[in-house]
C-alpha cells in the first residue's frame, strides 16, 4: 500500500458574518434555511453554522493513497492568513473541539454566507458537485474573482467528526477538521492485508486445480483407445480376389 502524502493549498476571501460547516446540500433554500437556524445545543449536527474573523483564509488539503481506495482527502486545515501557519506544525492543544460534524453524503462543504448573494451561481456550483464535475477533489465556489467556499470528500464517506477551532481574542481563525485518523488506518491496513491474503490463497486454489485438471488431462490421454485404419488392407483384399475370378 502506497503512503503518499501531499497538501494542496488555496485562498478563501470571508468579507461576511457567518460560515457554514456542512454535509452535501441540496439546493438554495436549504443552504439559505441553515444559515438562518440557530445552532442546537446537539454535540452532533450536520451542518454547523460559525461566527468567523472577516479576512483572507489559507486552505490546506492533505491527501493520501489507500490502494484500491485511491486517493483520499486525509484532513482539512483553514487558518486566517495573517499567521504563520504551517500545516505539519499543528498543537492541537491550542485548539477547542467545540462539536461533531455528521456527515451521511460522504461530502465536507464551507460556505460562507455571501453565497446567499447569487442563488443561480449557488445553484450551479451544487449541481456541479452533485454531478461528479470537478477534479481533484474539490470543487471551489468563486464569486467576483474571489473563493468564497469548497466542497470536498470526506475521507472514506460518512461518519461523526471532531470540529476543532483556534481562537483569537474569542474569535475564530482557524478550522481544523480531521477525516482519517490512525486507527481509521489501521482498519484500512488490515482489511488491506486481508485482501491480500485472500487473493494469494484464491492464486494457490487456482494453481491446485490446474494442475488437478492436467492430471486429468494426462489420465485421458493414457486410455485412449486407437483405432487402426485397415481400409486399404480392405482395398487389397478386394483386388486380390477380382483378380483370381479373371483367371
């Protein structure tokens, strides 16, 4: 199994009040309805609405190739661009798990509430998701030139994870959200070598019954009954006794 690991970056401009943390939306109105609820005191939500420092935010994306699984977006950082951030040198001790995203579409979106500005452009930018319209696993929504919000996969699909914000001040500048743990590679690891060990001992079951099947071959063979040909035998007996009538 192959441990590649690589980080793709980008900028997210947030010139609102509000961003939202959620699983795949549908359309317009529910992305304008979950902007307008209140956060429930549930530990578990799927979808998670954050007061945000206004300002330009780095976005960091790690990735990870899990054999047969292909490439996986391990986990996603999104720190205000004004500190000096660097993603492997996360302390999540400075970091407060404030609640548990719930995910069942097997998708992670951030948008911020200037979304809601253009329904057609919101809209389109979910079909396209929707659609499998994008490429290397995100999709980013852009609005006057500017990112204002992404969707992207969420590690191996659906599960319950852990939210994490830094805070500056009481305000929060920084999304830490973590799809793919160790003990979520562990479980690959093993069912990995499982496959393994299955496919290696389908590999002998099929080398034991070719060679079954040539021992087969060879026992036919050696029963064969042959049939000898005495047609020309035939012939001459034939022309031996027309010629003895002649005479």
């Amino acid at each position: 199994m192959q441990n590649l690991e690589e980080v793709s970056t980008f900028k997210v401009k947030h010139n609102g009040f509000n961003i939202l943390l959620s699983d795949i939306m549908e359309d317009y109105d529910e992305i304008k309805c979950a902007f307008k609820n209140k956060n429930t005191s549930s530990n578990f939500m799927n979808n998670i609405k954050l007061e945000l420092k206004e300002g330009v935010y780095d976005v960091f994306i790690t990735e990870k190739i899990y054999g047969k699984w292909g490439t996986r977006v391990k986990t996603i950082s999104i720190f205000n661009e004004i500190y000096d951030y660097e993603v492997n040198d996360i302390d999540l001790d400075d970091w407060d798990n404030i609640c548990n995203l719930s995910i069942d579409g097997g998708t992670f979106m951030f948008l911020s509430d200037e979304v809601l500005n253009n329904k057609l452009n919101l809209d389109i930018f979910l079909e396209k998701w929707m659609s499998g319209q994008f490429k290397d696993n995100i999709l980013k929504y852009e609005e006057n030139k500017n990112i204002i919000g992404f969707a992207s996969p969420s590690g191996f699909g659906d599960g319950t994870y852990d939210i994490l914000v830094y805070k500056d001040n009481d305000n929060i500048v920084g999304i830490y959200i973590n799809f793919i743990d160790e003990n979520d590679e562990e479980d690959i690891n093993y069912i990995h070598e499982e496959d393994i060990l299955e496919n290696n001992s389908d590999e002998e079951d099929d080398e034991e019954d070719d060679e079954e099947d040539d021992e087969e071959d060879d026992e036919d063979s050696d029963n064969i009954n042959y049939v000898v040909d005495d047609s020309d035998d035939d012939d001459s007996d034939d022309e031996s006794d027309s010629d003895e009538s002649n005479n």
